[in-house]
C-alpha cells in the first residue's frame, strides 16, 4: 500500500481505488499488553491526489479481527473491528496536526492504517461464559453482582456496637 507521486499523475482522475487483505507480523505486538494479533484485516478506499495543494486525501476503511486478552483471565478473545477514516497526507512541509506528511516521493498508508486499528482496541474485555474466575493466596477475583451482595451484608463498625442494642418493649 505504497503509491508515488508519478503512480498519481499516470491515474485516471489522480485517483488510485485499492481493496487489500493485509497482514501485519507477530513482532510487531511483541511490546504491546493491549493488544496480542491481527487475522483478516481488509482495507479498501481510494486516494486522491490534489495538485494545487499538492497533498492526497485518502478515504479509508478497515475491518477484521484483532486478538487482545481478556482482563480476567488473560486469555486471548477475538474481537471484530471496522473503522473508516479520512486522511490528508502532504508531499510538502506542512504545518497541521492532522496532515502526514510524505518523506521522499512515496506515500506509505500502512502505518496510518496500524494506528487507525490501534484506536479501536478496547479497554476492557471480558471473555464470555467464564465459569471459574482466578484466584490465589489471599486473593481472588469476584463478579461484580457477588461483590455488591457482599457489601450489603457487611456492618458498617462504627454502627456495630447498635447491633447489640435493644429496644425495650
């Protein structure tokens, strides 16, 4: 996903369409807690380039399957994505934030793409039909439901000596 400048000009309308299944190397996730893989990955759009300005505007869009873990167990999940996204990138010297801009005379999408997936990872995800949730010494991991029962039986100590407290009849 890598076009020059010169690929723009012999296009017709200085528009390149693409639709690509791409795959991204495990090493690149080596680092990340957030996110563990990619499978499936499709990107399609159509960049165009602007010659009075010198700058292309790529209209994107992305979906497959990212694997990340599950916050409780650590275990991988597959969740499905998509996300589209309209880019500028700049083969001149730019000055806004939202513009790449171009080193040399090829302009490269993948990195742009990788941190458009990058923003879609979630937060928090729980793998479904957990039965047994982890625990070791001195500590374990409770449900949310298990937890709030729990709270509601517990006595607040300042008011426990009224436990103790009878009314006389």
């Amino acid at each position: 996903m890598r076009w020059s400048k010169a690929q723009f000009l012999q296009s017709e309308n200085r528009t390149i369409s693409f639709d690509e299944e791409i795959c991204f190397e495990e090493s690149v996730f080596a680092k990340m807690d957030h996110i563990r893989g990619l499978h499936d990955v499709r990107v399609s759009g159509t960049a165009r380039f602007e010659e009075f300005s010198n700058q292309v505007t790529a209209d994107i869009h992305a979906e497959g399957i990212m694997i990340v873990p599950c916050s409780i167990t650590m275990e991988d999940v597959e969740v499905p994505f998509e996300t589209s996204s309209e880019e500028v990138f700049a083969f001149d010297k730019c000055e806004h934030e939202d513009v790449h801009e171009i080193k040399g005379d090829v302009m490269e999408l993948l990195p742009v793409v990788f941190q458009l997936i990058l923003m879609e990872v979630p937060l928090k995800v729980v793998k479904e039909g957990i039965k047994e949730y982890p625990k070791g010494k001195d500590w374990e991991v409770v449900k949310e439901e298990d937890y709030q029962k729990e709270k509601r039986k517990e006595i607040d100590p300042r008011l426990a000596k009224l436990k103790e407290f009878k009314a006389e009849e």
